[in-house]
C-alpha cells in the first residue's frame, strides 16, 4: 500500500511555475507595442515614397516649359539655348567629370583609412583617426569651398601648369592652364575631400563586422595580413563598399556652395585645368535661381529635374550591384 501512494504521488504532475509578473502583463501590451510600431515604420516608409512623389511632380510641372517650350509657353525656345538639351548637356557634363574626379580621388585613400583603422592600427591611434574622419564629415560645405577658393587653387596652378607642359596632348590638360586654379580638377579635388569621410566611416563599419573565424582561418594556414584581408574583409564588404561609394557620389553630384565658390563657370570643355570652362547643375541653379522668372526659373527647374534623375539612376545601379552579392554573408 505504502508502494502505491509513493508511485502515484512521483507520477503527480508538478504544480505549474507562475509566470514572472512582467510576462503575466505584457502579452496584450506587447502585442499592441508591435502594432504601434510597425505602423509607425510603415507610416514612415510611405511618408518617404509620398514626399518622393511631390518632388517630382513639382519637378516635372515646372520643367514643362522648358521641355516643350512650343506647346507649354507662348515662346518657340528656351533663352540660354536654341534647346533645351544643348544648355542642360554640358552641366550634366561637368557635373559627372567633377564627381568622377572626386571618386577617383577619395575612394581609395578612404577605403585604404578604413581598412588601416580597422585591421592595422593599434587601439590608441585607431580610436582618434576614427574621430577626426568623423568630424570631418561635419564640416560645412562653404568651409570645404573657401577653403579650396583661397588655400587649394592657388596651391595647384603649379601642378596645372606641369600637367598642360607634359601632358597637354591629350583634351584633359589641353588650353591655357589656369592661373587662379578655379577649375574643375580643383572642384573635382574639393569633392573628394568632403566625400572622404562618409565612405571611409561606412567601410571602417562593414571591414569590423567580417567575421572572426574567416580572418583566423585564413591567417592559420599561413596567409599573410594582406592576404587575409583580400580574401575574407573585401569578399565580405564588397556590396557594403559600394553602397559607401555611391552615397559619396550622391553627396558630389548634388554638392552646391562648395562647387560654387571653386567652380569658374562657362562653356563646356573637357580641359579640366582651364578657368571659365565648365559648369556643374548644382553650381548653374545656386547661381542663376534667385534672379530668374519666367522660361529661365523653367530651365534652372528641369536642370534639375536632370540632376534628380541622375542621382536616381545612380541609387538604382547601386542597389542592383548590392543585391547581387546580398547571398554573401558571414555564415557563408
């Protein structure tokens, strides 16, 4: 008898453990949370899309003019051009090459900082390099351009010079070399600068969070620290320096008073050490806008209408690269 009561008590079900009182309240109020927050997310996401649509819209409207001056305005053409493409074709020109220059320009120097901060330098000096190239990023864009104005093109009518003497057979260091410096090699130098800390702060993030086992394994079997990083940091942080690098393009493409205050504008030339040779859309609007009514604001507008479609092609090239090496990651 006493065998069967302590079996039958052993195979008692336990008494059931009171959830914490945390739990016991956050179930309907959990869920709710969520609720709230995945529609502020979406609230935020669509609120995006429809600010989009408005700059758009209002850049399409205003454009119209200038576009088809024929069937939207009493007028034949535009007042700068007999086309409309024949104005906007070379700031779109000046445009790229400035920002192409500042790529060429910062994209290694940021991604060789990046990787020093991360992987070489010791703690003590990683630590207030990583600072200063932040801070650089929150310097305002007229510093950048007065200070290439003042110190960086005087600085570089030598090397103008120099470039034009040996180099003046080909149509980039042909013409008069400058001898203020206000050229859009210049231009193209001060938007590296200022691009410089945004790319190399982006890559110093994405180089940390490569994974540790891919850097041991490869430095076990005897691969060197160069070695390592080209075959385990680059492979991982490839769709993550492009990202970098395209939003530092965005910043260029779009960059205003600082190409403004550098920038001699004129009519358009491959040179990129001569003066009054060469407009940016950025340059061209700040310039012009404030004066302008009528057909020429409608040109300035679809100059920028230009200069939103760029930017948006840019964006999108980016985010077909990036999605194709998406299936990379570090359990890979």
């Amino acid at each position: 008898m006493t065998e069967k009561v302590t079996a039958h008590s052993s195979s008692a079900p336990a008494p059931a453990r009171s959830a914490p009182s945390g739990l016991q309240t956050g179930g309907t109020g959990g869920a709710s949370g969520d609720r709230v927050f995945s529609g502020l997310a979406y609230g935020a996401g669509g609120l995006i899309l429809v600010v989009l649509a408005f700059v758009a819209i209002f850049l399409v409207t205003e454009s119209l003019p200038a576009l088809w001056p024929t069937v939207f305005s009493d007028q034949d053409s535009i007042s700068s051009a007999d086309t409309f493409l024949q104005y906007v074709l070379p700031l779109m020109g000046g445009t790229i090459i400035a920002s192409i220059i500042a790529l060429i320009i910062a994209t290694p120097v940021a991604v060789g900082i990046a990787l020093y901060i991360s992987h070489y330098a010791p703690r003590r000096i990683a630590t207030p390099v990583g600072y200063v190239i932040d801070l650089l990023a929150a310097i305002p864009s007229v510093v950048y351009g007065a200070w290439g104005m003042v110190t960086l093109a005087p600085a570089l009518v030598p090397i103008y010079g120099w470039l034009h003497e040996h180099l003046g057979f080909l149509p980039f260091f042909a013409g008069d070399p400058s001898t203020t410096g206000r050229t859009l090699a210049t231009s193209g130098v001060v938007l590296a600068v200022m691009i410089l800390p945004i790319i190399t702060s982006l890559c110093r993030e994405i180089f940390v969070q490569t994974p540790k086992l891919h850097e041991e394994a490869a430095l076990a079997l005897g691969a060197t620290q160069w070695e390592m990083v080209r075959a385990t940091v680059f492979p991982f942080a490839r769709a993550g320096i492009v990202s970098s690098v395209m939003l530092g393009l965005g910043r260029a493409l779009g960059e205003t008073m600082a190409v403004t205050l550098v920038l001699s504008p004129g009519v358009f030339s491959l040179s990129l050490i001569t003066s009054g040779r060469n407009a940016t859309i950025p340059s061209e609007i700040a310039l012009n806008f404030p004066e302008a009514f009528g057909m020429r604001q409608s040109e300035l507008i679809a100059a920028g209408l230009m200069l939103f479609i760029i930017t948006l092609a840019v964006n999108m090239i980016a985010r077909w690269i990036v999605s194709r090496h998406k299936e990379f990651s570090g359990a890979n």
